[in-house]
C-alpha cells in the first residue's frame, strides 16, 4: 500500500478535516492548473481559497504543495505548524505525496 493510501486511511479513522494548498510563482502555476484542472473539478485558479500566488521574482523555483492535519500520521514525516493554517498542528510537505493523495479524491482547498 501506498504512503497516499495510508495516511487517507489515517485522516479518515481521524474524523478530522484537512487542508491542502499550492504555492507557486504564477509561471509555475500555470502548469499545475493545467494540469490539475486537466484531471480533477473544481476548476482551480488564483483566486481559490488554498492557492498562494507568489511574486514571478520570488525566490522559489518549484511548486510547494502542503496537507496541513490536526493529528499527527505515524507513518510519514511532519513538520509541526504554528504559522500557516495555524489551526491545523501538523504539515506535510510531499509534492509526490500529495499528488497521489488528488488521485485518492482530495482537493485543493478543506477536505
């Protein structure tokens, strides 16, 4: 089984809510809602709750995809959160992860 398919099983055994965004300057953006949009509805864009649209000049190259969580996975690395989304205690940060977690059903934006 996949890290995807046992942290769904975890969030779900939890009850609780999830939240996933992206991060991108708006170059990279427009890939991922291409491709995202391609695949998956709701149609996202720039103005969905969950998109953060950096400056094209920002000091970040790659798309930044984050599942923040109330509860802590066993089974895949965290990082604790007190900043972004700070209700949520925990974060992932897994592109490939989360990438597999959109084909499991969740969304951008509150699951």
């Amino acid at each position: 089984m996949s890290i995807a398919h046992d942290l769904d099983k975890f969030i779900k055994a939890s009850g609780d809510n999830v939240f996933i965004e992206a991060e991108g300057r708006p170059s990279r953006l427009i890939k991922f809602y291409s491709d995202y949009n391609s695949k998956y509805s709701p149609v996202i864009n720039d103005s969905t709750d969950g998109i953060i649209v950096l400056d094209e000049d920002a000091n970040k190259w790659g798309l930044e995809l984050r599942l923040y969580l109330h509860a802590k996975p066993s089974h895949i690395s965290t990082t604790r959160n007190t900043v972004y989304r700070s209700e949520y205690a925990y974060r992932i940060n897994d592109v490939d992860v989360i990438n597999d977690m959109f084909g499991l059903g969740y969304r951008i934006g509150l699951n």
